[in-house]
C-alpha cells in the first residue's frame, strides 16, 4: 500500500443510461399515455435468445437472418404515462395500427393524443386492438432522432428495457 498510487477521477462516473421501458399490454391490461410523437417508428427485428433484436443491414451479416429466424415488424411511439410521469414506447404489432383508422392513415398529426392499448383476448398472444383518442392534450414533442437513440441505447445494452408483455 505504502506506494501504491492512488486512481484519482475527477470525472464524475455518469448514471447508466435512461431507463426505457417498452409497453406491450398483457391480457386484462392496459398501455396508456400521451402521444409525444408524430410518426410510429417501424423496424424489422428477431425475436432471439428471448429478447427482441433489430434486423441489421447487410442482412447477411444479421445474427438473426443467419441464425434464419423470422422477421417481425415492430412499430415504436413514444408516450407520456401519466401514472409515471416517464416517456415510454409503446410497443406495436401491424395488425393493430392497420385495425386503428388515425395511425393507418397517417394523415394527421398524433402527438398529443391520446393512446390506449389492450389484448383482444384472454389470451398473452391475442391481437393488439389501438386506439388514439382525437382530442389532443398540448405536449411538447419528443423529436423523431429521440426514438431513435432510445432503441439504439437499448438494443446497445446501454440502458435498461423492461418489457411489459
Ligand atoms: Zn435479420
């Protein structure tokens, strides 16, 4: 010890990232919150080793392509849970923007309304029924590159995902 050096640090150790948490309603449940967003951010992704992986470019050098798993699409839209008070991304099958006429069509601005999310069923694999409620709550946008850096942070390992499903 007697001449050992000490390991100064001066630089503050930064907090691990943001806590994102994906929102994919269990039966009985639901996602509810403010939309921040005005565009659902869709990506192609694997479902591996029992956690969602996006698919990469070029695909031959995709884990998930080589390992000739199925390609799923996921639709992600940053919303404000008034519960929390926390942004979070509302995790979001085809089937349920294509069953909801606002986010199919696209024609009109989203942030500010607001989403509900729920299972048609009993069942954890039963369809996602999504509904925006038109009447818009004023709500700063969150920016597009923001999901962006949430889902790359979090496929990253860098921040911590806890995903309801
Ligand atoms: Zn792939």
């Amino acid at each position: 010890m007697g001449h050992a050096e000490v390991n100064w640090s001066d630089e503050v150790p930064q907090r691990r990232g943001a806590f994102v948490k994906v929102l994919n309603p269990r039966p009985g449940q639901e996602v509810r919150g403010i939309v921040c967003c005005n565009t659902i951010r869709g990506v192609l992704t694997h479902y591996r080793m029992r956690r969602t992986i996006p698919c990469t470019l070029p695909r031959n050098e995709c884990v998930g392509c080589q390992d000739r798993l199925s390609q799923r699409w996921k639709g992600y839209l940053p919303i404000l849970v008034p519960s929390t008070g926390q942004v979070a991304l509302a995790e979001l099958t085809p089937e349920a923007i294509r069953g909801c006429p606002i986010a199919r069509d696209g024609k009109q601005p989203i942030a500010g309304m607001i989403l509900v999310c729920r299972r048609a069923g009993p069942s954890p694999n039963s369809r996602q029924v999504l509904t925006l409620d038109p009447t818009l709550v004023p709500l700063p946008a969150v920016r597009y590159q923001d999901v962006d850096q949430l889902l790359l942070r979090m496929w990253a390992g860098e921040s911590h995902a806890e995903v309801m499903e």
